[in-house]
C-alpha cells in the first residue's frame, strides 16, 4: 500500500462527527431513502421533536330547510391521534479493509457511479446508509400494520399466498370490506409486496381461469406487461413494497404517518477509526436519530393476510 492510501485510509483523520441539523442531511439520505418513504407513498412529517398531534375530524352533516334562526345541522367529532417519535440507534463495527479496496476503484475511475464520494468517510457512510433504508423500510411497515390492527382494522381475510388464481378475487374481496365513503378517494392505495404484485401481472396475463381471458390484457398474453407502467385495480393505484412479504394493505395514503426529527438536537452520524486507539483495521459507524408512525382512522383500513 502506497504512503498516500496509508494516510488516507490509516490515520485517525477518517474519524468525523455529525450532529444535530448538520447531520439531518446523512439522516434523511438513510432513513428516508427506504422505498415506500422516498416514493412518498404515505404521508410524511419531517420534523417532528417528540409528539405531533393528528387531528381527527368526523362530519355527519344534515341538509334542513332554511329558516331565520341559526340551528346546528351537523354533528361534528373531533379526535386525536398522536404521532410521537422515538430515538433510534445503529451501531456498527465493520473491518475497513474491503471498503478501502472498493473506495481505490471509485476513485481511480473503475466505476460507473456518476457522482463520486469526496472521501474515503463519504463512501463508507454512503454504505451504512444503504442498509438503514432497507431496514427502515421494514420497520416502517411492521409498526403501521401492528397500530391498524389495534386501531380497528380490518383483518379478517385470509386467502393464503395469492397466486394468479386467486389473486384479482381477493383484491375485489378487500375493496368490498372498505368503507363506502373510503371507496373512490383519490389516494386510495393497495400496498402490496413483490410476490403479490407479481401474482397479479400473471392473472392479468389471461389464459382462461388464472386471469381475465384466454389472452389477456389487449390478447398479448405473458407479453402484455412492459415492467414500466403502473397498475391499477378496480381505479385504485397499487404501491410496491418489497418488505410486505406477508400482508396487502389497502389504505388512503393520507391515513398513514411517518414523522422523523430531521432537526433534532439528538442526531448524530459518528465514524471512528479504531486504529489509534487498539491498531486493529476496524472502523465503527454510530447513527442516532427519531423517528415514529402512526394511522389515523384504523377503521378504514382492509389487511390481506397472504402468507
């Protein structure tokens, strides 16, 4: 190893520290880089400091005949859910060895990223954060599923693995147990995993009783889907989550919350480079942040239990 990478790569200067609003930005580069997150297919609150308080307005509104006195023609109930967001670590301890040779081939032109780390910290950081967003992800739809279910969600069916035999059958079997007035709402959502996704692309592929006819979509058969357009089912919009391997939900995106402190005081990114301290080639990543969800009207939520 040269004298440079030596210095780049052994001396404690890789050691760097990001807190409060400086390190929001690493934060929200993890954390919010999750699929369902960076698509924005829920509603996301970005600065939340501990609580937010979620305002639930319930009209029913009655048309009377005019008069010229002032009478109430509507009961209106006004609750609260609140949002509160918790602190959340990762803590990590990685050999620095295999991330100083894929750093060499970055910086020495051996890649096809387009836009380069700065340093060998930003590269290893970028890494770290990859794997917050595929583990947020995760508990981003674990915690929703588990607060509709206690809010009153619809639970009840249960097809098994939806396969293209079943899978437009229970589609329309949730749509039937939603809310009438939910029904029709622009941001309607079914949120569904691959393989749910995928039974659907085959129904829709026809040939007789797995699909919609003997071809399909426009008689092309398995050639109707081109990977690229998004599909729809009975006029409400399908998001694809790869972590909802064991659950379709159908929800407005507008009932489901994700809040994060992206200006909290308690953020920190901390990178320490063990070797001053024990001469080992470990390099230990510290990530704290905030961050919660919460549904607004579980009642208006239909699950597909399909595992």
């Amino acid at each position: 190893m040269s004298n440079l990478t030596r210095q780049n790569f052994s001396e404690p200067a890789i050691t760097s520290t990001y807190a409060g609003e400086f390190a929001g930005k690493y934060i929200a580069a993890g954390v919010l880089s999750a699929p369902t997150l960076k698509e924005e297919g829920i509603t996301i609150m970005p600065n939340v400091k501990f609580k937010s308080v979620l305002k639930k307005l319930a009209n029913v509104i009655t048309i009377a005949d005019a008069t010229c006195d002032y009478t109430d023609t509507a009961d209106v109930t006004l609750t609260e859910k609140v949002l509160e967001v918790t602190e959340k670590q990762v803590n990590l301890t990685l050999c620095k060895t295999p991330f100083e040779e894929d750093w060499q081939a970055v910086s020495m032109g051996y890649s096809s990223f387009d836009t380069l780390p700065q340093t060998f910290t930003d590269f290893f950081i970028a890494n770290m954060l990859e794997q917050v967003s595929y583990a947020t992800e995760t508990t981003v739809w674990n915690s929703l599923i588990s607060q509709a279910i206690a809010d009153g969600a619809d639970d009840s069916l249960n097809p098994g693995a939806l396969t293209a035999a079943n899978t437009i059958d229970t589609l329309g079997d949730a749509l039937d147990l939603l809310p009438s007035n939910v029904y029709g709402k622009e941001d309607l959502t079914f949120y569904m995993g691959f393989d749910a996704y995928k039974a659907y692309v085959r129904a829709l592929g026809g040939f007789a009783a797995n699909g919609v006819g003997a071809n399909g979509v426009d008689g092309k058969g398995t050639m109707w889907y081109n990977g690229i357009q998004s599909l729809t089912f009975d006029g409400v919009k399908i998001f694809v989550s790869g972590e909802l391997t064991s659950k379709v939900v159908l929800a407005r995106k507008s009932n489901l919350y994700f809040g994060i402190g992206l200006l909290d005081n308690l953020n920190e990114v901390r990178v320490l480079d063990m070797a001053p301290l024990d001469g080992s080639k470990n390099v230990r990543f510290v990530m704290r942040w905030s961050q919660g969800t919460q549904v607004g009207f579980g009642n208006e939520i239909v699950l597909v239990n399909c595992d």
